[in-house]
C-alpha cells in the first residue's frame, strides 16, 4: 500500500517536471503493479532472523518464570503437607505408651522451647 502511494507521488513528479518522461515512467509504474500481485500471491515472507531470535529468547524466559512458580507452588504444598503429617506424629507419639521412658530412667520433661529438666524424685534417694 506504501508503494502505490509512492508511485502515485512520483507520477506527479514526473508531469510536474516534463512530458517526455510520462510515458515511460507509465509503464514502469504498470509493469511494477502488475508484478506486485504475483509477489503477494506466492506467499509470505520468512521474518528476519533476529525476530526469530527474540521470539525464542522471549519464549524461553517465560518458560522459565512459569516452570519457576510451578514447581516453588507444588514444593511449598508438598512441605505443608508433610509438616502436617510430621505434626500429627508427634501429638500421636506423646500419648502413646510406647513412648514412655523405660522403668528405672529418671523422669524428664521438656520444655515447649526444646530444653529438657530432669524431674527430682525424692523416693529414688530413699531406695538407695
């Protein structure tokens, strides 16, 4: 479309500047008309290879931002899962007896911070 206005102007041109050239740059301007429509109908043209560069840059970084969220979003719901699991062990663990210390070790307790007393037993002493 930018091609035939461009011939339209140097038409113009070339009447402006003299009589003898019309005719000829006429049947230039046809015979490029006629050859435009044998170009389109062959097809398109490939696009230039720094486009299909960008266009693979471009598909690989997002590929990567995507594959990054989905994978962190199935490995945080993994862990949450799994420290639920975890959490429902120990407050099965805690009133089992199996968890009970054997017979003759002292007592000890501990804290919710993690730090474990040994309970005092005044009849231990008394056995001894």
């Amino acid at each position: 479309m930018a091609d035939e206005f461009f011939d339209d102007e140097q038409e113009l041109m070339d009447q402006a500047t003299g009589a003898a050239e019309v005719p000829a740059q006429k049947t230039r301007t046809s015979a490029s008309r006629e050859a435009r429509p044998a170009k389109s109908a062959s097809g398109r043209e490939a696009p230039p290879f720094w486009m299909v560069l960008a266009i693979a840059v471009i598909a690989l970084l997002l590929g990567m931002v995507i594959g990054y969220l989905a994978g962190s979003s199935a490995t945080l719901s993994a862990l949450e899962s799994s420290q639920a699991a975890s959490e429902e062990q120990l407050a099965s663990a805690a009133d089992d007896d199996s968890y009970a210390l054997p017979e003759g070790h002292p007592d000890v307790t501990v804290d919710e911070d993690g730090t474990a007393h040994v309970a005092e037993d005044d009849g231990a002493d008394d056995a001894a």
